[in-house]
C-alpha cells in the first residue's frame, strides 16, 4: 500500500488514494517541536487491512526523522500508543 505524505504550513496528513480521492488518512497539526495526531478515517473498502497501522508507523517514522514529541488526540493513535507504550516512549509527549 502506498502511502503518501502532505504538508501545508503547520497541517499535515499520511493518506492513501489521490489528492482527489483519499480513502484513508491520519491528519497532524505542527508546532515547535510537537506533532499533534488529531484524525484518523480509513474507508470500508479498506478495513481489516491494518491501513490505520501503516498510517501511525509512517507518522511515527516522520516523528523521529524529525525530532517531535506526538501528543495522540486522535482516538485511535492513542489506542496504538497505549497498546506499545515502550515501542513509542521516544516519541510520546509526556
């Protein structure tokens, strides 16, 4: 699976599909130092394929190349970090 990458100022977001169909994506807000995980969506077609999975490791290796903090708002992003919390305290804003 392919997944892309966006960047916009201090918004960003990992996704699948096409800047005109996205059909899974975990969104990201920026500020000095901190990545703010604040959604993820990934569509039916798309389910039981661990597309969600893919989008947090791509944010999670985007985190460390970059030296942030990740602070998950999103529901989901905090559910993988609660899952693994030794995997990601490198990364995880305390």
């Amino acid at each position: 699976m392919q997944i892309e990458h966006k960047e916009t100022g201090n918004k960003g977001a990992f996704f699948v599909g096409t800047a005109d169909s996205i059909l899974a994506e975990m969104t990201y807000s920026l500020s000095p130092g901190i990545m703010i995980i604040d959604h993820t969506e990934v569509d039916d077609s798309l389910r039981g394929k661990s597309v969600g999975k893919q989008l947090f490791d791509h944010a999670i290796e985007y985190a460390r190349e970059k030296s942030l903090k990740i602070i998950p708002l999103c529901p989901y992003a905090k559910s993988v970090f609660d899952k693994n919390p030794e995997a990601y305290k490198d990364v995880l804003k305390q």
